[in-house]
C-alpha cells in the first residue's frame, strides 16, 4: 500500500510537468528528461543537400542548461562555409554547423552590441552531420560536455516567413543530447544575425 502511494504520487507529480512555451515576459522554463535518443549513434560523415541557404542562429525557446553549461544557439552556415568544409578548407573554432553553450558559472562582460553575456563559452563542433531540406542532425564528443547530439526537423515555410519579418515562427523542432540529459521536442526561432 506505501509503496502503492508513493508511486501514484510520482507520477502526480510526473503528471504536472508540463512544458510551457517561452513568453516575451517570462524566463523560458527547463526542460529535462534522462532517457539516450536512440539511433544517434549511427550518424557518421558529413552530409550536406547542395545549395541550401540556411545560414542564420536558431534560438532555443525553451531554456536548455545541463550542469552549468546552458544552449545559446545552433549555428549553421551559408552555402559557400559548406563547400569550404567540404573542401578541406577549415578552421579549428568553426564549422558550418555547431552548438554555442554559455558557462553560467563564469563572470559575465558586455559584448561588442552592449549586451551583457557570459565571459566562457564552448563551441561543439560535430564530427558527424547530416543536413537537408527537411533535416539538421549531427553528433560530437565535447571535452568538456561530453557526447553532444542533435536530430531535428526544419521546417523550410516557417523559415521563409521568419526571414521575412516573423521572429516568432518555431522553424525547427528536435531533440538535443548532453551526456546523459535528453531534451526532446525542442523549439528553435531563427535569427539573422548582425
């Protein structure tokens, strides 16, 4: 009977988690779960549909943090960064796809646009990605946050109406592994840049 009570009340408790969306008032809820995204594993190489123009930040809408480490962006590149990758022609610090974790636990500075941001960041650079019309996933085992994955749908429309003007379109919708912290049914925006 103890034993029957204690269970009903955790998944009461389950129950109540819901995950609300991001207002413009509110800080974004977290939203964390502990089960591996499976197949994740098998994305090897890189695989890019030739002349997509996809290049932009994709903002999460939900507040994405494990540890310290919290999402500020998934990056991808323009056409030509994919034909240099692909070519040979490469940096250390860039990839045409990459995530951007902000080190909450280090000082914060004011950045070149007067905004206030933390002083630490790690860029994850897959070493295996997969993007399409209709797909953006990739893989990468960080030093520091260890095996970082990504599988999401694009949504081309809603991309095209937020270039437009639409800052509120969800144009990308997925699932992120951190180590051992899955985020699933992940809502990104996305952002031209300055």
């Amino acid at each position: 009977m103890r034993i029957a009570l204690i269970c009903g009340a955790a998944a009461l408790a389950l129950a109540g988690c819901g995950k609300p969306e991001a207002s413009k008032t509110e800080k974004p809820a977290t939203v964390v779960a502990t089960a591996p995204e499976p197949g994740s594993e098998a994305l090897e190489g890189f695989t890019t549909q030739p002349g997509l123009e996809l290049f932009g930040y994709y903002m999460p809408q939900t507040e994405i943090q494990v540890v310290q480490w919290r999402l500020d962006h998934l990056h991808l590149g323009s056409p030509t960064e994919f034909e240099d990758w692909a070519a040979g022609r490469r940096t250390a610090a860039y990839a045409p796809v990459m995530m951007e974790f902000d080190d909450t636990k280090s000082p914060k500075k004011i950045n070149e646009l007067g905004q206030d941001v933390y002083a630490v960041r790690e860029r994850v650079l897959p070493d295996a990605w997969r993007v399409t019309e209709s797909e953006v996933a990739f893989v990468d085992n960080h030093p520091r946050l260890g095996k970082v994955s990504f599988q999401g749908a694009l949504d081309r429309k809603a991309l095209a109406r937020a270039k437009a003007g639409d800052g509120e379109a969800v144009v990308l919708t997925g699932t992120l592994t951190v180590g051992e912290a899955v985020f699933t049914d992940l809502k990104f925006t996305w952002f031209g840049g300055d």
